[in-house]
C-alpha cells in the first residue's frame, strides 16, 4: 500500500534546514504572538495536515498528487544548494544555469506559500462576485429572478430580491473558495521562474557576524514606489527578496533602462554595511504571515529592535 504523506510542509525542509544553528535547530519568532518559541527541527515547522488536499486538513488523493509533484523540484533543488552556495560566495561569473536554479526555488518558494494562497482564494472570490453582477445587469432584474426560480423552484419575495441587489451593489457577498484555485496555480513555478530569471539580481554576502533571517513566506513581492495604474502592478514590475542562507540574501528588480550585468554581489565586509542587512530582514520580517526563523536568536532580535 502506498505511504500516504498527512503532515505536509508550506515550506520544504531542505530549505529551513539552512537555518540550524550548531545544535541543529532553528530560533523561532510567533508574529502575531510576539513571542519566542524553543529552538526546533525542521518537521513541526511551516507544515499542517494536508496542506495540498482540496480543503485543507481533510485527505483526499489531491493532496498526494501535489506531494508528488512537488518532490519532482525539491529533489534536484536540495541536492544544488550546498553548490549555488559556494558559487555564490565565491568569485567566478553566476552560470545562466545557476541562475535558473535559483528562480525555480524561489518561484517555487512563492507560489506555495499560504500567502500566495490566500491572495489567489480572495481574487477567485471577487472574480465571481464580478461574473455574477455581470450576469444580473445582462440579464435584468427581473429576468435574473425569473430564471432563478424557475430553475430551483423557490420564489423569491421583492424585499429579499431588493436585499439581494443591495448586498450585491455594495459587495457583501462573498464567495468561499476551496483550494483548488492555488493547487492549479502550482503549475505555474517554471512560468513564474522565467519571469523571475529575467530580472536584474543583487546577491548580498554578509561576511561580518549579522545574519539574515527567514520566515514561513520566504520570498516577498515588494511594489514599486510611485505606481500608478489602475490595473495593478504587473509581476515582472515587481522586486522580489529571498534569504538563501544565514550568509546570502537575493534581491530581484525590473529596470528596463538598465545596460549594467544583470546580477551583481555585493560584499558586506564592515559594521557600516549592518543597516543594510537590518533593511533587508526588516522586508522579511514586516511582510511574513505568521513565522519568523533563523540559526541565532540574536539576528531575530536584532531585527525587532530595528522595526521599533
């Protein structure tokens, strides 16, 4: 019989285990508690009993097929890790194949999360909402109502028709929305990796004691200042910010006019350059759900002393 996985993980092991400190554990901060949890392992962290089924803690075979698929990127991309790191850190040119590796993990990193789903879940419902207003205002009123009841047989009094239009004008209604939406977003990690190759990178190395942390919404979206357009900001607009390690930390931004390399290091050698890696965790640390994590309870506390 085949093993059926039930604690599934929103952020994969292989990344949080970058993390542990010496006793291989990871420093934990609740959020919305403001309070440190004890040092932990890898599995209690960023999981809930089947995350990837079609309603969550409920097992059906979705959440399995989802596993599975998943295993298809964390299997190659735990295994490159240990070498992006050296080659980070290290002198020589980033490979455009490097680089690809990097945005699958990060787009994979992003479109998992619980962040992304909720995202994904409000837009299916204000979707809806917008289909059936466009419904009633072809059809009519009166059609609209005529055609309900004929199909379910309930006739509808005018004050409950009236209440109906009220609540519909003024969006009271929402629509709940099971999983289904973000699970068949998941198909999307290669396309949203392209989109995150093509941007411009800079890799922060801190080579000073100050560490960057993570969190359970690993990489961030950040707007662009000053964006003004009524359709929103679009993904490729976007900069996106990924701790890889204690030590490495990558940015990504569009800049259409840029002619320079498209990915840049930047050394942190010097206590002057700490407010950049206090900035940068502050990022993590402000847009996070729930979670934040890192291998020295100092670095977490550093970045609360920097949000005050």
């Amino acid at each position: 019989m085949k093993n059926i996985t039930k604690w599934q993980h929103i952020v994969p092991q292989f990344y949080l285990k970058e993390f542990k400190n010496e006793k291989n554990l990871i420093e934990n901060y609740d959020i919305l508690n403001k309070k440190f949890g004890q040092p932990k392992g890898t599995r209690p962290l960023c999981a809930e009993y089947f995350y990837y089924g079609a309603e969550t803690g409920v097992q059906d075979e979705i959440s399995q097929i989802v596993e599975e698929f998943l295993q298809t990127f964390e299997t190659p991309l735990s295994k490159s890790i240990p070498i992006l790191k050296k080659s980070l850190i290290g002198n020589s040119e980033i490979t455009p194949e490097e680089k690809h590796i990097i945005s699958l993990l990060m787009s994979m990193l992003y479109i998992r999360n619980n962040t992304t789903r909720n995202q994904i879940k409000q837009s299916t419902s204000s979707l809806t909402l917008d289909v059936l207003k466009g419904i009633v205002n072809v059809k009519g009123e009166e059609r609209f109502f005529n055609d309900y009841e004929r199909e379910t047989g309930r006739i509808i009094s005018s004050s409950e028709k009236k209440d109906f239009i009220k609540a519909l004008e003024e969006n009271h209604f929402k629509f709940e929305v099971n999983n289904a939406p973000h699970i068949n977003f998941l198909l999307k990690i290669p396309n949203f990796a392209n989109i995150l190759y093509t941007q411009n990178w800079i890799i922060y190395i801190s080579k000073i004691e100050d560490n960057f942390i993570t969190s359970d919404t690993p990489v961030i979206s950040i707007n662009p200042k000053n964006w003004n357009n009524q359709f929103g900001v679009p993904i490729l607009a976007k900069s996106y910010y990924f701790p890889l390690s204690p030590k490495i930390f990558i940015k990504t931004y569009y800049n259409s006019q840029s002619t320079a390399k498209s990915i840049k290091r930047k050394n942190l050698l010097s206590n002057i350059d700490t407010k950049i890696i206090n900035d940068l965790n502050y990022v993590i640390a402000s847009q996070s759900e729930k979670q934040l994590f890192a291998s020295q309870k100092i670095d977490i506390e550093k970045t609360l002393k920097y949000r005050q």
